[in-house]
C-alpha cells in the first residue's frame, strides 16, 4: 500500500459546484496533514493544514479522520481559477528528521 | 525578498554528463529538501537535510548526490547513474520539523539527450 494515495481524477465540474478529494494514508502514526495546490508547471503552494477538528478557510474544508486514516477536501462555488491538481501531504517523521510526503494528485478543471 | 531560488529554471545535458542544480534559500530555514517529479508520479523525495553538514536520503536517492556546506545552500547533482533523469526537481525548504512551512522553489527542468 503507498502511503499517501489519491484518487487521481480528473473532477471535471461547472462553476458554481461543490466537490470533494479524498486521499487515504498508511501510517498510522502520522501526525500532521496539509493538502497543496500545483498549478501546471509550477511548484506546489500550500491551501491549507488538515486539523483533527476540521477546518475551513473559505470555501475550502479540510477534514481528517484518524480512525480510517483519511483525509478529505471540500471545495464550495467552485472557480475557474479552482482548476489545478491538488496534492495531499502526510507528514513523516523517522530518527532521521521530519519530510513530506505526497500523494499523485487529484486533478480538478472547472469549466464555465 | 525572501525566499528560494533555483538554478537553471531549464537545462538539458547529453547522457552521461553530471549535471548541478542549485537551490538558495534566504529563509533561515533548517530543513532543505529535494523532489523529483515526473507525469502522473507526483513528488518524490530524493535526499533532504534537517541541518548543516548533514543530510538522508530519501525514496530514489540512487544515481543522485547533495551536500549541505551551508544552511542556505542544498546543491543537487544528477550523476550519469541515474537512469532516468530527464524530470522536474524541486527543491523545498522548511523550519525544522513543522511541515506546514515548507516553501518551494520554482523548479529546474532537466531535460537529457
């Protein structure tokens, strides 16, 4: 199983809809989650951290179940400008420091 | 500004030659890292650093080699055993041990003929 897995899409959905990622993680004793933004050819921006809670910044919510290591993202009235793939992030932590780990992407175009 | 920066944005190299690519960073961050990425594979980590004049390595460390003389330099090179090195490189930087401040660099495509 690979750590971090996404469905890779492509979420093809009119503006103005709502849909939402989902990605799965194999270590149970991650601790820290994000989910990033890549743009075509471009490097990786973070969107948001992924809080035990739930959290929200916008029309963009992030959720996380421990149990079912699982992490999902909402997106709300979808944008043209929405359209990129979005990476989910495991962080990892071994005696040799911490590094992020990602998953494939889940590619989203949002058409008019 | 601060930041991170990459060099060359677009090289291309014969098979067989080594290859550099540079990453400066004027964050005062601990931790460097670099990633490969190539279609439909997403990020992969090749080698990252917590601290200067230390350094692991990551998932596809073979054929690739770094050094990390200064806190603000991580210096990846492509050398003639790696098998397949045409791809995007990025390298990232963060406050050590706190993912969600990682900062990326614009990327180096390398392209080998």
């Amino acid at each position: 199983r690979k750590e971090v897995e996404q469905d890779p899409g492509p979420f093809n959905v009119p503006e103005g809809a709502t849909v939402a990622f989902n990605c799965t993680y194999s270590n149970s004793a991650s601790q820290s989650f994000f989910w990033y933004r890549q743009d075509c050819r471009k490097e990786p921006k973070l969107l948001m951290s992924v809080y035990s809670s739930g959290n929200e910044d916008g029309r963009f919510t992030a959720q996380l179940n421990r149990a079912s290591q699982y992490i999902s993202l909402l997106i709300r009235d979808s944008k043209l400008s929405d359209s990129a793939t979005y990476l989910c992030v495991v962080l990892r932590n071994s005696n040799s420091g911490y590094a992020l780990n990602f998953g494939k992407g889940t590619s989203l175009l949002v058409t008019p | 500004d601060g930041g991170i920066t990459q060099s060359p944005k677009y090289l291309f190299r014969k098979e067989g030659q080594n290859v550099t690519l540079s990453c400066e960073q004027n964050l005062n961050h601990d931790a460097m890292y670099w990633y490969r990425q190539d279609p439909g594979q997403g990020l992969r980590l090749i080698y990252y650093s917590q601290i200067v004049n230390d350094f692991q390595k990551g998932d596809i460390a073979e054929g690739y080699s770094v050094s990390r003389e200064k806190k603000e330099s991580f210096p990846l090179t492509v050398t003639s055993a790696q098998k397949n090195p045409t791809a995007f490189y990025l390298c990232a930087s963060s406050l050590r041990g706190t993912g969600n401040t990682i900062y990326f660099g614009e990327g180096s495509w390398l392209t080998v003929v």
